[in-house]
C-alpha cells in the first residue's frame, strides 16, 4: 500500500509542503509506505503536444515527468498539493497536470482508491484551486478529499496553523482508513 505525493510549491519549508508531511505522517504512523515528491525539485517541462503522442510508447520530453507520472498513476493513494498562485494551480502543478495526457492518451489509469486534494492561498481562491486539482484525477476511481485554507502573511510560520495542521492530518487519518477498508 503507498501514498505518493506530488506538491507544487517551490518553498520547501513552506505552508505546502509542510501540510503534505502533515497527512503523510498520519498514513506513515499507519504503516503505509509513503513518498513525496517535491516538482521543484526535477525537471517536469511543459507538454510539447507532439500531435501523435498516443503512437509513442514513451513520452518524447526525456526529463523526470515519465517516471513521476508512473509513480503518480501506480500509487493506492495520491496527494495532490498546490500553493494558490493568481488564483490557480502553481506553474509547476501545471505542467505536471498537462503532461499526464500522456497517460491519458494512452489509456492508462490511476490506481489510487483515493485522493487528498490540498490548496494554500494567502486569502482567497484556495476553493477555485481544489477545483483545479480535481482534473487530475477525474479519470480515477478514487474518493476525494479536499483542504483548502488561507495562510495569511506570507511569512507566516506553518508550525503555528493550527487548524490547518489538524485538517491536514485528519486528511491522512481518513486516508487511511480508506486504503485499510480496500485492501480488506
Ligand atoms: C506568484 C504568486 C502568486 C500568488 N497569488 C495568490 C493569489 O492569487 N491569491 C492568494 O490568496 N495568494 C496568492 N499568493 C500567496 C500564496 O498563495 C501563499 O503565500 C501560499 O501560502 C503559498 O504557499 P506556500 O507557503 O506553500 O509556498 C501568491 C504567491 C505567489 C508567489
């Protein structure tokens, strides 16, 4: 059983990525094996829309969208987690967005049985962005769960949203239970 997570904030020590390790703690504690992969971190181009893209067997971008959209369509379970910038998705969950047509055109499914879904705006358009995030995994059959919250000046430290914090982590806890009810 494995949650992976794909975030899309650049600042690691931010409110994102702070809220992604908060749920994948919860699954962690559960003995869910669990990975987070950071998309600034690797070199995830834009979709080149190579016009014939369902005759390849591979993506023709040679750079680390391949392997984080096997790992994103494999898991049991997927967060998906974005900062709201000008009202939307980051560029970098973008870019991850339009390369998992690959996976489309080819009729490849998610396996996830579900999916925490996590927008973190300064104040406003955080529920917008969850919208956005649900059309990454539409084409799955997955239960959705969504956070959306505001985190207010943008120094502000992640260790002191409390109630973020706790929304994160019932998100793992519920998670959980999701993946423990399937596999039994
Ligand atoms: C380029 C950019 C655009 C932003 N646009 C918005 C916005 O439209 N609405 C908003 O409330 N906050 C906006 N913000 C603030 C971030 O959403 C907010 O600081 C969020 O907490 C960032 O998440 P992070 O701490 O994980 O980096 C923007 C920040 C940046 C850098």
């Amino acid at each position: 059983m494995k949650v992976v997570a794909i975030g899309g904030s650049p600042r690691l020590h931010g409110n994102t990525n702070y809220l992604i390790d908060q749920a994948l703690g919860e699954l962690a504690s559960r003995g869910i094996e669990t990975e987070k992969i950071v998309l600034n971190e690797y070199k995830v181009g834009p979709c080149q829309a190579h016009e014939n893209c369902a005759s390849f067997p591979e993506c023709q971008q040679k750079d680390d969208g391949q392997w984080i959209l096997e790992k994103f369509s494999q898991a049991d379970g997927v967060i998906l987690a974005s900062p709201v910038y000008f009202g939307t998705i980051s560029a970098q969950m973008k870019a991850f967005m339009d390369r998992s047509f690959f996976l489309f055109r080819h009729d490849m499914g998610l396996s996830a049985k579900c999916a925490g879904l996590i927008a973190i705006a300064g104040r406003r358009g955080a529920d917008q962005t969850v919208e956005e995030l649900k059309k990454l995994v539409r084409r799955a059959d997955a239960e959705l769960l969504t956070l959306s919250g505001n985190s207010g000046a943008p120094d502000v430290d992640p260790k002191t949203q409390t109630e973020l914090i706790e929304e994160s982590r019932k998100m793992g806890r519920q998670m959980a239970e999701i993946l423990a009810a399937g596999s039994s």
